[in-house]
C-alpha cells in the first residue's frame, strides 16, 4: 500500500507541472495607421480632418497619445517620396490627447496656387509612431470671399434672390441652401452659375431662411448670414389679351385668351355706354368669355376684361374694345 501511494503522489505531481513556453517580448504598442484623413478648402482655411483609431498594432486599447505630428507640404515631382515630402513639409499644431475625430486649421493664404500634401502619423506615450496615414492631396486657390449683397424679394411665383458676382473668376458658381417651415436645418436647393435665382418652390405666407456660399472647383467659401423671408402674394394676374367683340342678334359677344396663372379666381368685365365710365357688369369664375343681352339698338358700346386672384389682387384693365348695335 506505501508503494501505491508513492506512485500516487508521482503521477498527480507530473500531471500539475505543464511546459513552460518562452518568455514573451513587451508589447511596443504603436498606434494604427490614420485611414480617413481628408483636406477642403472652406474661405480662408484649409480644413483637415481624421479620426486616431483607437487601438494598437497588437489590438490592444490605446488609451493616450504622446504626439500628433501632422504635416503639410507642397507636392513633389513624381513618384511621391514619403521622406522627402516629409524633411520639407511643415507641422500644423494639432490639439489631441486622446483617439477620437481631430479637426485642424492651415490657412489658405501660405498655400493659395500651390498643390499640397498632407499626412499625419500617431505616437503613443512612449514616442512610438504609427505608420503614415493615407496622404490627401489638394490644388490649394486663392480664398472665395462670401458672395455680397444677398437679397431675397417675393414674387409672382415664389422667391427672387441675388447677390453680387465680386471679382468675376472663370468657372465660379453658387450654391443656395433654404430651411422652410418646420424644417431643423438649411438643405441645397440649387447650384448656379450666375449671381441670381427664381425659388419657385417658395410658398407665399409661408416663412423661409436663405443662405449663400461660391464654389470654385473644390474650393468654397464660408456661408453667407441667412436671410429671412415670409413672401406675400402681391401679385394680380396679367392683364387679359386678345380680346374681341362681335355683335349678334340684341347682344354682344365678348371673347379673350385664358390667363395661364394657377392661383386665377375670375375675370372682372367691364362696360362703357355712349363714352360713359367703365362700369362693371359681371364677374366670371372662369370662362374666357361673356355675351352682354343688355343691350340696345343705336348705342355705342365699350368693354375691357381684368382677371383677379384668389388673394384679390386684380390685373389692369385689357386694352377696350367698341362696337356700336346697329
């Protein structure tokens, strides 16, 4: 029985001692490489922006930076050389202690007609640095000023706006942004070419914000103040043309082309006897045409048509027309 506990102990003693592998080296953690990193021109800035992952070569979590060494350069000869763009691009002040989106300003005016190169790479607190990040390259333009004079009028059909053109640049163009009613925030409408605009989507009574910026290439200005207008349908319909008017048996038949407005209510005639006033005598809720049966044999008569909104608003009256009952 003592063997057997002897044996025992052994093999229970071997079966808890398992091989102990090599030691393993430290982890460097060195940051990710910057994937995301991307440069626009907006006025008088150049705007660069990326996010620091947030973990390590090894996937493990990278908690704080020791440095963010981003850089700007003007663009080599080909093929791109990552040392020799880097020994004569220059470092933009970054503030980031920790992974997460970074924003940062370079401005315009050390750039303006060059074409440039930014990159930007990561160490942790030890100073080991990530791997450059992906490089973004941008043809850098003299700043877009925000479009001046901005005005914004209601009209027949909406809202006219337009502003002044400045120093006119071949290729500038515009885009408008509107937040209507009920709406958070402005979205594009438009993208022009000239220093004007017809909102048609604009509705009367209804309240609109407007705002403005230049575009030239990829280069934009910064946005213009918004404007603010609550159109008012002041507008009467145009004055009916092409009217006539042809004497039939006790009457006169009048006649005139239909107006094209959406918003038409009805159409005013009036009449004149014998070089009396114009005086109305109906009102028509549509049709284009009238026979006056108030008539009388030897009398000179007199008509002009006018055309009237659903907010009232009337037109002038059409050019007359005479006709005597024989």
């Amino acid at each position: 029985m003592r063997h057997c506990g002897v044996l025992i102990l052994a093999a229970l003693s071997l079966g808890s001692c398992g091989y102990v592998g090599d030691p393993m080296p430290p982890a460097l953690k060195i940051p990710m490489a910057v994937t995301d990193l991307s440069i626009a021109q907006v006025g008088p800035n150049l705007l660069v922006h990326f996010t620091i992952p947030p973990k390590t070569m090894e996937g493990l979590p990278l908690e704080r930076l020791g440095a963010i060494e981003l850089k700007i350069g003007a663009s080599p000869a080909p093929p791109f050389q990552v040392e020799a763009w880097s020994n004569q691009a220059r470092v933009v002040d970054v503030s980031a202690t920790a992974p997460g989106i970074v924003h940062a300003k370079i401005p315009v005016k050390d750039w303006a007609n060059q074409e440039v190169v930014v990159g930007v790479r990561v160490a942790n607190q030890k100073m080991r640095v990530s791997p450059w990040s992906n490089f973004a390259t941008l043809q850098v333009l003299p700043a877009l000023e925000i479009p001046a004079d901005f005005r914004a009028a209601a009209s027949a059909t909406g809202v006219e706006l337009d502003w002044s053109e400045g120093s006119p640049r071949p290729g500038l163009e515009w885009r408008i942004f509107r937040q209507g009613p009920d709406e958070k925030e402005a979205t594009e409408i438009a993208n022009v070419s000239t220093p004007k605009f017809s909102d048609s989507g604009a509705q009367h009574g209804q309240t609109y914000r407007y705002s403005i910026l230049s575009v030239l290439g990829k280069a934009t200005s910064e946005r213009s103040e918004a404007i603010t207008i609550t159109p008012v349908d002041t507008f009467a319909p145009a004055t009916p043309s092409g009217l006539s008017a042809l004497a039939a048996p006790a009457a006169v038949q009048l006649s005139w082309e239909r107006n094209r407005e959406t918003d038409l209510a009805f159409y005013r005639v009036y009449r004149s006897v014998d070089g009396g006033p114009l005086v109305k005598i109906a009102e028509l809720p549509s049709a284009a045409n009238f026979r006056d049966t108030d008539v009388k044999p030897g009398f000179l008569y007199r008509y002009s048509v006018s055309a009237s909104d659903q907010k009232g608003n009337e037109s002038p009256k059409s050019e007359p027309v005479e006709i005597r009952i024989p």
